[in-house]
C-alpha cells in the first residue's frame, strides 16, 4: 500500500495580517493629517477670529478718547480724575459709570492727574500737579476665549485750552449742531471750532455772558421759530429749555439779558400769541440746568397791536442795579417798551412809542430801532426809525426815561435835530465811563449815512457824513457803533459798508471796512482797513462787541453774501492811535452760516474772567 504524499511546498497565508497593520498604519497617517489640518484651520480661524475682535476693540478704545476730547470741548469742568464708563445724551457724550459694555467689550474711561518738573516736563511721579493738565487712557476688555482674555489701552493728553480765554462766539454752519468757539485776548485768535448740541439748525443766535461767574447763556432761533436755550457752565454747553416764538427766523423773536447787581438771567421772547411777551428766569445763584429756570410768564403790554416780532434788551451797567429795558416791535410797525425792575416788568410809557415804523417792504423786515443804558446816571435811551423819512426828510426819532430807576420818567417822542435822512438801519451804544452815546444809520432812500452825539443831556447830529453807502435791504445790518477809552482819550467808532462808484443799491459795496472816528460830536473818516481776505460784496450783517474789561478795544464781527463769518479786532493806543487786526487769522471763522441776516452769530466777552 502507498502512503502518497504531498511533495508540494506548504503555503502560510500571511494576507490577512498584513492587511491590518496596513490599515491601521494608514488611519494612524491619516488621523495625524487630519488632526494637523484642523489644527491649522482651526489656528488660521482662531487668528482671524482673533484680528476681527483686536478692530473692534481698537475702534471702541479710539472712540472713548474721541468722545472725552468731545466732552472736554464743551468745557472742562466735565472731566474730573476717576473712572467712566461713557454714554450718549441727546446726541452728546457724557462720562456715566465707572464702564461702559458693547457687546463682548468692556471699556473704561480712566482720568487721572498729571505731573510736571520745574521746567514744565512731565513726569510719573514727584511732580507739582497741573491743574490744566490731564491723562485721558481708554482701555477695552474682552474675553477672546474661555482661558484668554485681551486688553486695548490708548493714551492721551488733554489740557484745559479754555481757561485763559476772554470770548465766546457761537453761529450755524447749514448742520444741525451750532458750532461754539473761545476767542483769547492775548493772541487774538479763536481756538478750533467744536460743536454745541445737536438741534435743528441755527438761524438767529444770541450770547450773553454773567457779570458774576464764568457763565453764559444763548438763544438759538431755527427756521420752524423754535427757540433753544443753553446754557454754558462748568459742564461746558447743557441744553436748557424749548420755546416755539414763531416765524422763520426773518426777525429777531427773543433776546438775553443779565442783571448786573444780581447775575440773574432773563429770557423774554414771543410766546406766538397776539399782544403777549413770554419771559423766564434764572438766578444768578443757581448754576445751569432746567430745573432752575422758572416756568414761563406772560406780560400783557397794553400798546401792542399783533404778534411781536422784534426784540431787544439793554441793562442798566450801573453795579448796585437790576434794571433791565425791553423794546418790541409787532406785526403792525407799533414800538413799545417797559422796564424790568428786577421781579416784574412796568413802567410801559401811557402814550404811544411808536405806531408807523419804517420798513423796506413789510413790517419789521428790517432793524430800524435800538436802546442803550447811560453808563452813570441809568438813564433810558430809545432811538428808532418812523416811516416818514425819506431822502432829505428826518425820519430819526427818540424818547427818554430819566431817574435811573424802574418807575424812571418817560419823555415825549421828539425828533433829533440836524439829521436829514430815512433810518432802515441804525444802531447806538453807550460809554462805559460816561452817559455819553454814539449813534449811526443808513438809509434806503438815498443811501445817506448820518451820525449823531449824546452828551447826556442832548443830541448833536451830522446828516450825509457819507452819500453812497449800500442800500440796507430785508434783513440787513449795514452800520454798526462803538466806543474806546485808552488813558485820557475817549473816541466812539462807527463803521458801515460803503458803496463803490456813487452807486446807491444792494450790491455795489466795498469789500474793505470803512469807518470814522468821533471826538464828541465831531466825527473824521479814517483809511479803509482792508482786511484779509477781502469780505465778499454785499456784506449782511454788521455788530461791534466792545470788551468790558480792556476798553481800549471792540470786536467787529461781519457776515456776507457767501454766508461767511469774520472777526476784527480795533484796538486805540494810549497814543490814540488806531490798529485793525485780522482776529479770524486772515480766513472765514466759517464759510457756510446758512444765513446770513437777522443776527446770524453771537458773540461776547467774558464779564467775569
């Protein structure tokens, strides 16, 4: 029997091992890929991710800074050493907190003391402290991750621009937020430009400043006749109150007055009703803030025939007074006036002051009246234009109230001697050192310039001093007075816009500033001052701003056709000579008022530095 076998090589699979470890192997690789992949996306997104959240924070820190210089622009009694947070407030940035939250992102607002060494370097620490001197750092916080968190800072000094700054200037730029800027005596210049509160736009604009303390008040007038009060303390610039007074802002429907004994505030305007004057109040002993203005009062004069559409205040300068005087004109030419005692109005004259007032085409298109204080005796000066004049008729009349107190003596209406003209524009002002009072016009009719002289008892006048001046039109206010007073001499000032080639109408005007200068009631033309750059023709709106502290000094300040604004500044020598200067810097403090009539600027100096 045979045992067959097998001769063949015996075979041992090993495929199926092989096959494991291979797989094995290559999930291994490929997890390894898998996982440097998503690492790397992962890492590329979180890096992303991490830019994304790095700009939003840097804007948020840059926008704290930014809202604090805003903050410090309307005055620096609103930064003080500490923590904020900020918020908005009717379109202003106020510090609030110690932080403020957006989102994922913290940001705190850190004020803090700056020191100086003796030559005026600053240092950390083992300095003297500068008042006027802060360190304003916005830092951001934000968690990136759940182990991660991120920091932002920025850095800034700031100082306290404002604090050696005698003016205060405020007018519309066609935005809704009114522009302010501080003008210094000592460079004659005015710091940038920064905004009030957002409102609606600004037409008509008024500033008067406190006899006691560094504060301010200023009505602005839009083109709905709806009056904004604010008011400038050591906050910088807080909306205070609304009034609708009416109209367009075509005329003058308010005006601002403080009392010089008390430093209260009075605020008298139209209250848009037939025959009625509203007013409110504010004591001097009270800061800003609505809450300490009194409610609206209404006075009833009893010569007053339709809606009032002009008004004007002057107050008594004496320093032991509260008299304030109002003069209005309504929709019916009728002039009248009362005095404020200090508590109440009175003292409306029993007989009409004025029932025809000159016009160019309807009622109150133009400023044709004025009132002044003398300076010593508080006596009343009213002075206005009655539609009778004409080219070669006087059409200047005036009316005074004597005594010096609330219940003065009111005289009859009388006419100025000398003069010979029509009056569409006038303006007077008062001394500071005396009862004397300068007063100027031009006329429609002939294009006359007079001027006149009060020496406290009466009048001596000059009819066509100049016989081609620009022809006042709806709105405009083509003369303007003053007064300097430099050691021994005293000279009153009146400039206007004077006519080129004899042309008597609306646009044929110098670009310059033409002037005279009076010694009494004798009155000489000086050289044109030509100022840079040259205003454009016909020029709207002429005001003089004489500062109360440095006599030998006023302020111009001129709007034009190209709704520009300009300031220039008239200083007298004690060798009674006479220098112009460009206060602007030699450029338009704005080139787009967005009206340029009806009082279109506001300016005064500080009464209290």
């Amino acid at each position: 029997m045979f045992e067959i076998h097998n001769s063949y090589p015996k075979i041992h699979s090993s495929y199926r091992g092989f096959s494991l470890v291979e797989i094995v192997l290559a999930i291994a690789i490929f997890m390894i890929l898998a996982v440097v992949g998503v690492t790397t996306i992962l890492q590329s997104f979180s890096v992303s991710k991490l830019s994304e959240e790095q700009i939003k924070a840097d804007f948020y820190a840059q926008e704290g800074i930014e809202a604090v210089r805003s903050i410090k622009n309307r005055g620096w009694g609103g930064l003080t050493p500490g923590s904020y947070g900020l918020r908005s407030d009717s379109g202003n940035w106020v510090l609030s907190g110690v932080s403020d939250t957006k989102d994922k992102y913290t940001r705190q607002i850190e004020i803090s003391e700056v020191e100086r060494n003796i030559n005026g370097d600053i240092m950390e620490s083992g300095g003297t402290v500068d008042a006027d001197t802060l360190k304003i750092t916005s830092n951001v916080n934000w968690n990136f991750s759940g182990t991660r968190d991120d920091t932002i800072s920025y850095f800034t000094y700031m100082t306290n621009f404002q604090k050696t700054k005698e003016g205060i200037l405020i007018y519309g730029d066609g935005t809704n937020v009114p522009k302010w800027r501080n003008y210094s005596n000592i460079s004659n210049s005015f710091d940038r430009e920064a905004g009030m509160a957002e409102t609606l736009s600004g037409l008509n604009f008024v500033v008067r400043t406190s006899p006691l303390q560094r504060e301010a008040v200023a009505g602005i007038v839009n083109g709905s006749g709806e009056l904004q009060v604010f008011c400038y303390g050591e906050n910088g610039w807080d909306w205070q109150w609304t009034q609708s007074v009416g109209g367009n802002a075509s005329t003058r429907r308010f005006d601002i007055s403080y009392e010089t004994n008390s430093g209260d505030v009075l605020v008298v305007f139209n209250d848009n009703d037939s025959n009625r004057l509203g007013y409110r109040t504010k004591s001097g002993s009270n800061g800003c803030g609505g809450a300490n203005w009194s409610n609206a009062l209404i006075y009833s004069p009893l010569r007053t025939n339709g809606v009032i559409h002009w008004i004007k205040m002057a107050w008594d300068k004496r320093s032991s007074s509260d008299l304030i005087t109002v003069i209005w004109a309504d929709a019916n030419s009728d002039l009248s006036t009362a005095v404020w005692s200090g508590t109440a109005f009175s003292n409306e004259p029993s007989a009409v002051t004025e029932s025809s007032l000159e016009v160019v085409s309807t009622a109150q298109d133009v400023d044709c009246f004025d009132i002044e204080y003398e300076s010593v005796s508080g006596g009343i000066m009213l002075v206005w234009a009655n539609s009778a004049g004409n080219n070669g008729t006087n059409g200047v009349r005036y009316r005074t109230c004597a005594g010096g107190t609330a219940s003065c003596t009111w005289g009859a209406v009388e006419t100025p001697p000398m003069f010979s003209d029509d009056a569409h524009n006038l303006d007077i002002s008062g001394n500071p050192l005396s009862n004397e009072i300068v007063f100027a016009s031009v006329g429609y009719a002939g294009c006359d310039m007079q001027v006149g002289y009060w020496n406290g008892s009466s009048w001596s006048n000059s009819a066509n001093i100049d016989t081609s001046v620009v022809r006042p039109n709806i709105g405009t206010r083509l003369v303007a007075t003053g007064w300097l007073n430099n050691g021994s001499y005293t000279r009153s000032v009146v400039v206007y816009h004077d006519a080129t080639n004899n042309a008597c109408n609306f646009t044929n005007g110098d670009r310059d500033v033409d002037w005279y200068v009076g010694n009494s009631g004798s009155f000489s033309k000086q050289t044109d001052f030509s100022p840079s750059p040259l205003f454009a023709n016909p020029q709207k709106w002429y005001q003089i701003y004489t500062d109360p502290i440095n006599s030998d000094r006023f302020m111009l300040v001129v709007s034009d056709s190209a709704n520009d604004l300009f300031e220039k500044r008239l200083v007298m020598t004690s060798a009674l000579a006479f220098s112009w200067t460009n206060s602007d810097g030699g450029t338009a403090l704005e080139t787009d008022l967005g009206w340029s009539t009806s009082v279109p600027f506001g300016f005064g100096y500080w009464r209290n530095p």
